[in-house]
C-alpha cells in the first residue's frame, strides 16, 4: 500500500508515534518513539535487544499511529508488517532523527556501544483521522483552559498526549 503524500509528511517532521507490538503471551506493548519515512515504508530507529525488536523478530506485525502536534484530532493509524530489520546506516540515522527532534545530535542514553537498527514497516492498512485541510493561524487556540475530558484526564488543545 503506498503511503498517502500528507502522511509521508507527517513522517518528515518531528512527529509523535507510538509502536504497538505483539509480546509472546498476545498482550500488546507500546512505546512512543521517533518516526520517518523512506517514502515507501514507515521508519523508525530503535536499539537491538529492547522488547519490540523481540517481539517483532517474533511477530512482524505492528500498529502505528502518528499524530499531527499542530492538531490533535488528526492522525494516522497504520498497520502493517516490519519487512526489513537493519543495522546498516543505523548510528547516522538516529543522528539525523535527533536533529530534527531535538535540534542537537543525539545524546545517546544507553551508551555509544548500543547496536541502532532501522525497522522498514510496509502498510496494510491506514486510516487518516480529522480533517487533512491546513489549518489557518486563526483556528488554534494555544490560550485555551485545560479541560477535563472524560477517560484520558487533563488536556490541552494543541496537546496530543491524552493522561
């Protein structure tokens, strides 16, 4: 499945993503974490050994969804398959994602001795979520009150982390 032009980028920016793989018992494990495109696949960087390169070395399947900082209600939610599993290109790769994520090269929190892998996630199924029509300076509303929605705890709009 291609991946649509606005998700791809989406996938371009600093982006929140959120992984959802399978552990051995079937119990789903989620980990946000930094997300790109190569424009065919999803893109995400990750350190051999951690549980979701376990799980899917063991099960390939995965969710994805990414979420547009700018507009909570839109995002996407990808499933699909991780077909490529790399170690090719990896330290530079999570150098460039740092860039952009944090403005500064990447700290590296479990040591420099850590083996960075490039997972490739080919698309099954994708489902955009809110409006993809660009939002005009006028509609955000940084100065709006938290609110108290029911079942995710205080949020922001603008926010796209729900408590």
């Amino acid at each position: 499945m291609n991946l649509p032009e606005d998700l791809i980028a989406l996938l371009r920016q600093p982006t929140p993503c959120f992984l959802a793989t399978v552990m051995p018992d079937g119990s789903p494990q989620l980990t946000q974490t930094w997300v790109d495109t190569d424009g065919e696949h999803v893109v995400i960087n990750t350190v051999r050994g951690h549980q979701k390169v376990k799980n899917i070395e063991r099960d390939p399947r995965v969710a994805v969804n990414v979420c547009d900082v700018s507009r909570p209600s839109r995002y996407y939610a990808i499933r699909g398959r991780v077909v490529n599993i790399t170690a090719e290109g990896g330290a530079e790769h999570i150098e460039a994602l740092a860039w952009r994520y944090l403005g500064a090269p990447y700290p590296w929190y479990g040591g420099r001795d850590q083996v960075r892998v490039i997972l490739a996630i080919r698309a099954d199924k994708i489902r955009a979520m809110g409006s993809q029509a660009p939002r005009l300076a006028s509609q955000s509303r940084p100065d709006a009150p938290a609110r108290r929605d029911a079942n995710i705890g205080f949020s922001r709009p603008g926010s796209c982390a729900a408590g």
